[in-house]
C-alpha cells in the first residue's frame, strides 16, 4: 500500500487524475496517437519489467552465460568487432563469478537511483519532461525510482546514468573509467545499456511463420515479460527442426524417385519380354 500511494503521489506531481496498477502495459502512444501527460504517466507507471527487476535479471543471465561460454570465445572477443558493430561482453572478456555480477548490478542499481534530471529536460518532448517530473517526484517522496519504473523511463535516464556508473566501477576497480578494455565492471554496465537500446518490443501474436523467422534476441531477455523470450526460442527451434526434418524427407524421396522409375522401368521390360516369349 505504501509503494502505491507512493508512486501515485510521484505521478500526481504531472497529473490529478492517474492511478497506478501492476499489470503489463504497452509502451507509451505513438505519435499518431493525442499525448497527454495521464497517458504517459500511466504509461511509464505500469511499464514492466521494473528497471530493478530487469537488472537482477541481467545479472543472472550473464553469470549463467560466463559459465557456459568457450575457451574459443574468451580468448578473441575483447576487442570492437567493426562488422557486427557489437563491443564485448563482460562474460566473453572472463568468467564471472556471483559475487562480482552482485557487486556490478549493484552499482548499476545504486547509480540509477541516484539520478536526478535537470530543469533542462522541461524544454525537450514531452515524454521526457513527463518522465523527469515523474522520476524526480519519486526521489523527493524519498523512493528509489528503479523500484518503480522500467525501460521507457530507463531510455530517457541511461545517458546520465552510465556517466556515474561507469566513474564508480573505475573507483572500485583501481582503472580508468576510459579504460574499458578488460574492464569486467565496465563491460557489465555498457551491455546492460546496449541491451537497453537495442529493445524492440515484438508482437505476442506473431504466426509461426514469423516466428521462425526471427532471431534470438538477448534483450528480449532481459526487458520482455519473464519467460516469454525463452519460449519463443523453444518454438522456434522446434519450428525450424520440424522444417529441417521436411527438408530432409523431401530430399531424400528426390533422391529415391528416379532409382524407383528406373525399377519400374525394369519390371515393365521384364514383363514385356516374358509376354513376348509366351507368345
């Protein structure tokens, strides 16, 4: 009840009339769509995964994922990979161990809840100015944004975020905040960001056509509803192993089907030359 009337204090600092709920929502209007400063406060209210919820996650899959990665593979990701335009992960620089993915989401978390915006985001989109009135509310109500916003507000803070974040890994690590080569602490924070970015929400109702097509998407795993991204890639490998077992049946009847005329053909001539010497 307190985290409630909490939140719906923060988000009355930008309009009277918004509730809060826990249930998912989608992100906020298009631009097609009228924007009010309700809809969006609603909106960013009733965004989930929780940007804490979101970065515990993180925090799993990249232990999980450290543990399962090769040799082969932590021995040449290190460096900017110009083709893929993708920097190296924290899990392909080394192994990662609970206590360091702990203590790295800690500073992702702690440095979010610090984050306060300027006066200057008033003059920008609305969305961004919603966001900011909403957020600031929460820390004057003495609340740890995190605790109650997601990835829309999340997109709008990461910028000012990331500064802090990544000057505190530099502290804790004895390196330099530009040095972030075999930085574990600093991969761990600009993936999390990366991942942010990268994010596109995808329809729930995609055909299995569709889906097969897609490709797995390591952001989907963190900011998708839990387990929905896990189950699309099961489906889709069974769609596509369903497929490739089609494939291989229709090529191997290819195969087969002029090896069957050809007996075919040979029986035909053998019963035709019995026929010719009965006669």
């Amino acid at each position: 009840m307190v985290a409630h009337n909490t939140m719906t204090t923060a988000i009355n600092t930008t309009t009277t009339t918004t509730t809060t709920t826990t249930t998912a929502a989608p992100p906020v209007p298009a631009a097609s769509t009228a924007l009010t400063e309700d809809s969006i406060a609603q909106s960013l209210a009733q965004d989930r995964p929780t940007i804490d919820a979101a970065i515990k996650t993180f925090m799993i899959w990249v232990v999980a994922r450290s543990l399962t990665s090769s040799a082969t593979d932590e021995d040449d990701s290190t460096s900017w990979n110009a083709q893929d335009a993708q920097p190296a992960t924290v899990a392909q620089a080394s192994s990662i161990s609970n206590a360091e993915a702990l203590a790295y989401a800690r500073i992702v978390l702690q440095a979010t809840n610090r984050f306060q915006f300027d006066e200057s985001l008033k003059s920008t989109s609305k969305v961004a100015a919603v966001t900011a009135q909403v957020w600031n509310g929460l820390l004057a109500s003495q609340q740890k944004p995190a605790r109650f916003l997601g990835r829309i507000a999340l997109r709008h803070a990461w910028d000012g975020i990331v500064v802090d974040a990544l000057q505190k890994a530099a502290e804790q690590t004895d390196t330099s905040a530009d040095d972030s080569s075999n930085n574990k602490a600093t991969l761990f924070i600009q993936e999390f960001g990366q991942l942010l970015k990268e994010y596109k929400p995808r329809s729930s109702k995609s055909d299995a056509s569709a889906i097969r097509k897609e490709k797995d998407s390591n952001a989907a795993l963190i900011w998708d509803e839990p387990g929905v991204e896990l189950e699309r890639r099961r489906e889709r490998r069974q769609l596509r192993a369903e497929e490739a077992i089609k494939e291989e049946a229709l090529a191997a009847e290819e195969k087969m089907t002029p090896r069957i005329e050809e007996i075919i053909e040979e029986e035909e001539e053998e019963v035709a030359a019995e026929e010719e010497s009965s006669s």
